[in-house]
C-alpha cells in the first residue's frame, strides 16, 4: 500500500529519506507531480521504469535544487547558462553535455552522453531535493504514455501499491510539464515546448529556436514519444462540437449540442490558456474515467502555453 505523506517538514523528511534507500516517491512540482527516485541509482531508476511500464530509451530529468547542484552534472555553454539563470527555479529542463563528473545513472540517461537537468520552483520539491543531496529522477507520477497527474489522488488511480509513497502538497499549479531546450553543439533546439513559452526563451537567448529532429529517431530527452499522455478513450481534436457518445473537453463559449455529450468538461470557459493547462491532465482524467469511448477537443490557440497544450493532445490523439 502506498503511504499518503503530509506536506511538513516531517513528511519531507521522510521522503528524503525513502529516496536516499532506493525507494519510490511521488512528490509535487509547479509543473505535475513527478516520480522521484535516486538519479544516481541504476537500481533505484529502473523501478521508476518498471512502477511506470515505461521504455527504457526514453530519458528522465534529473531534478536538482539550484544551479550550482545541476553544474557537477552536466556543461552549460552560455546559451545554456542563460536560460539557467532566467528560469530556474521553474518550468524549463535544459538537455547538456554530460560533466566529467557527472553522478546521473546511464540508464536514466538512456546511455545518452547528455542529461537532462531542471531546478523546479515548488518549494516542497526543493525541499525534499536539498534534504536528500543527491539527483533525483522524476518523470510525471503516472503509467507511461498514459494522463499526467496534477493531484495526489490522480498518481494513486495509476500507482498506488507500485509505490512507496506520495507526498502530498495539493493541485500543481502550471499543469503540463517543463519545456525542454537541448543545448548540444550549436544552436539551442527546442525538444519538448513546456511550462515556459518558447517566445520568452527566444528574448533570452536573441534568435529562433531550431525544432526538434526528425521524428523516429530515438529520443534525446523525455516527452518525446509520439503516443503519450493517453486516456483510454481515443482523442479527436479541433472538433466543432461532440458527435453522438463522445465526451466533450471544451475551451471558450460551449458550441450547441455540447451539453447532450456523453459527458462534458471545458479547460476554460474564458479561454484563458493558463487555465487550460491547469486543468488539462484533470479533465482528460475525468472524462476517460466515465468509460466513453472518445473525447472530442476544442481547438485550442497556438500562442503562448496553446503550443504545450496542443502538443500533449496531439500525443494522446496519436495512433498507439
């Protein structure tokens, strides 16, 4: 049975401790609650692997509390170092060149010679990573390829009794994950558009950002499978409105018909994208738990947080 852990300093403290002996915690981030094991334990990661059903060449960020923590692990080049300083602690994960020290497990690395690093702002995740001094590996608390979890409750419909416990800080706050950037040999690449818009990350660093690399290659960070973050239910996006059995996920003023669907959530009735991506993984999750057979989308905008949000439905919606 999975253990339920207050946010305190004592629940803390025992989640440090759990993670220095090899076990399993979920803990809170601004972005979602993260599976959290020792990034530096080949043991401890691949029952992150095994609680989670996830292919093993698919890479995990290793969380750390603050720059100086994430520089033993890996090279900043100045774009990198930039991005570093305006964002952390926050929702970007910067994929660098392994350092020669590097403490980082090769499998949670994927076998890769980079690693992805991020300093996230939640202060009970921060918390817990300074209480256990060392790398934490933490890919969202949920099965692989299936909803990401915003809420303690959300991480036990998926892992409870595959875990050893969750610690329990409330809803998150960003609701879709980090944005990735790699910045390996040349030109930054963004891998994975995020928490942080790419518009702000474009201000920082003075030019575009290069896309990722073609899809079918082996992922160099994580979020990168075409199917993820999936309901049972199949997704059809930029719907106009729900046809007959379908759930509907709206987003602005309901199109006529929606409230006969099969059931019916909007991420934002004022078509707020902040909003939206709070309540994203949430609603998805409610709407497939009703049994429905597909869930019919809203089209969302593409600036801003639209770009993260659309991302993560494009990867639901995809063939599995």
């Amino acid at each position: 049975m999975t253990r339920h852990l207050e946010a305190s300093e004592a629940g803390i403290a025992e989640a440090a401790t759990l993670l220095r002996q090899g076990g399993l915690v979920a803990l809170p981030t601004e972005t979602v609650y993260g599976l959290a094991a020792d990034a530096t334990s080949g043991t401890a990661v691949a029952s992150i692997y095994a609680a989670k059903e996830r292919p093993s060449f698919n890479p995990l960020i290793a969380h750390l509390p603050d720059l100086a923590a994430a520089r033993r692990q890996g090279l900043f080049d100045a774009n990198a170092l930039a991005l570093a300083k305006a964002f952390w602690p926050g929702p970007l994960t910067l994929v660098v060149a392994t350092s020669p020290g590097c403490e980082v497990s090769e499998l949670a690395r994927a076998g890769l010679n980079s690693v992805a690093l991020r300093v996230p702002s939640h202060p009970v995740a921060r918390a817990v990573l300074q209480a256990a001094g060392r790398p934490i590996a933490a890919p969202s608390a949920n099965r692989s390829g299936r909803v990401s979890a915003t809420s303690a409750a959300h991480v036990l419909v998926d892992l409870d009794g595959r875990i050893d416990a969750v610690l329990d800080a409330g809803p998150t706050q960003v609701g879709v994950e980090s944005t990735i950037v790699a910045c390996l040999d040349g030109a930054p690449r963004l891998l994975r558009p995020g928490g942080v818009p790419r518009a702000a990350i474009e201000g920082v660093i003075g030019r575009a950002l290069v896309l990722a690399g073609e899809a079918g290659a082996a992922p160099i960070s994580p979020g990168l499978l075409a199917s993820h973050y999936a309901p049972a239910a199949r997704v059809r996006l930029e719907a106009e409105a729900p046809r007959f059995g379908e759930a509907w996920l709206g987003f602005g003023p309901e199109p006529e018909g929606s409230s006969k669907s099969a059931a019916s959530l909007n991420l934002s009735l004022t078509g707020d994208l902040s909003e939206a991506a709070a309540n994203l993984f949430g609603h998805l999750r409610r709407l497939d738990a009703q049994g429905v057979a597909a869930i019919a989308v809203a089209s969302i905008p593409m600036q801003g947080l639209g770009e993260a949000i659309n991302d993560r439905l494009r990867r639901a919606a995809a063939p599995r």
